[in-house]
C-alpha cells in the first residue's frame, strides 16, 4: 500500500482525528452509549448504499476489465456482507431494513457521500479510489487495532461483532486488495504534480469521516443531530 502509506503520512493529524476519535475509543472499551451507536448504524447503512454507488461508478471510470471486475466486488462485498451486518445489529433493537431504508440522511452522512461520488465522476479512476480508502482501509485499521488493545474486555463488549467484522480476516483481505488495487491504478495515473491534489481529496475524507464518527457521538445529545 504505498500510496496509501504515503497519503497517511501527509495527513497524520487528519487521519489521526479520525483512527483515535473519542467514538471509536469508547467502542472499543464498550462504553459507548447505545443511543451513539444505533445513530452511528443506522447512518453508516445510508452511507454504504452511496458507497455503493461509487464503486458501481468505478466500473464506469475503469479503464481495463481487471479494474471493472475490481469494482464490481466492491459493490458486492457492501450489498452482500456489510450490509446485511448492520441488519443483524439492527435486528436486536427491533428494526427493520424498511424501516432503516426509510430513515433521513443527516448531514454529514450527506456530505462525505456526496463528495465522494463528486469526486469520482469529476476526476479519474484514481480520484474515487483515494477518496474511498479512508473509508475502507481505515475501517480495517481501526477493527484491528481495536482487537488488539481491547482484547481482554471483548467478551463482554456490546460491540464486539462491529469489531470482529472489521478485524476479520475476510475484511483486513479486501482492504489489503484495495490498497494493491490502488497502486496498480497509481502505477498509470499518478505524477508529482498530480499528488497534491490527491493529498487533498485523502485529508478531506479522512475529516468526513471523523465528522461521521462525531455525529454518533452527538446522538447522546437531544437536538445535536
């Protein structure tokens, strides 16, 4: 993953913010207040249905059938595994797929959707692949690290599932592959002076997301979301 390296290093306290938010601190030690999380869950299956899309417009932006097949799996792993386990978290609180389907986008679910799926059609290949691997490298970054420093509190952690998911090995694989991907892409896209740009797109994703991890948090709060 040596673009992806390369674009954490230039955004260490964007990306920080986001891998070390208070929301993800208080997952892994199952502090979190219920009300966080279903708000954050409910949200993140909104956003995973744009972001399903957006792989979906990575077909149309693929310039080989390798890439096009690359994006395909990507739409399949979100509507055929990620979904569903937001579903199966869903399902304890008695909600339904309808029920999650008919819920409104807050706004910065909007916001990080919508820059995405702009930056995608705006640019190339490489554009939609930068602004999405804050979202899916980072997930397994933070499912890994989560169950390695809060391994001995998991079995009575709430939120251990959320965390095993994206600990997984079958998750930790499809981040490693998005990163080769990436890459690969990088190998026929990327200059020097191109790079800032990227640099950009990576640093303002990496605060959307911090941003989503808030709006869990402000759940907690009546009125904050």
């Amino acid at each position: 993953m040596d673009l992806f390296k390369r674009l954490k290093a230039d955004a260490k306290p964007e990306w920080s913010a986001y891998v070390s938010h208070e929301f993800v601190e208080e997952l892994g030690a199952g502090s979190l207040p219920e009300a966080c999380f279903r708000h954050y869950l409910v949200q993140d299956y909104l956003f995973l249905i744009q972001f399903a899309r957006a792989y979906a417009l990575g077909v149309y932006k693929s310039p080989t059938v390798d890439d096009m097949r690359a994006s395909l799996e990507g739409v399949k792993a979100i509507l055929d595994t990620e979904l569903d386990l937001h579903i199966e978290l869903c399902a304890g609180w008695g909600m339904t797929r309808t029920m999650i389907e008919a819920s409104e986008e807050d706004r910065p679910t909007m916001a990080y959707t919508r820059f995405v799926l702009e930056t995608g059609m705006a640019g190339d290949l490489l554009d939609l692949q930068v602004a999405l691997a804050p979202c899916i490298i980072g997930y397994a970054e933070i499912g890994a690290d989560l169950e390695r420093r809060y391994a001995d509190g998991l079995a009575g952690n709430p939120y251990r599932r959320w965390i095993a998911e994206y600990a997984g090995d079958m998750y930790q694989a499809l981040a490693q592959d998005f990163g080769g991907w990436m890459d690969r892409t990088a190998e026929i896209y990327l200059t020097e002076a191109r790079y800032p740009r990227l640099a950009a797109i990576f640093r303002k994703a990496s605060i959307l997301e911090a941003d989503f991890w808030q709006m869990g948090l402000n759940a907690a709060v009546p009125g904050q979301h």
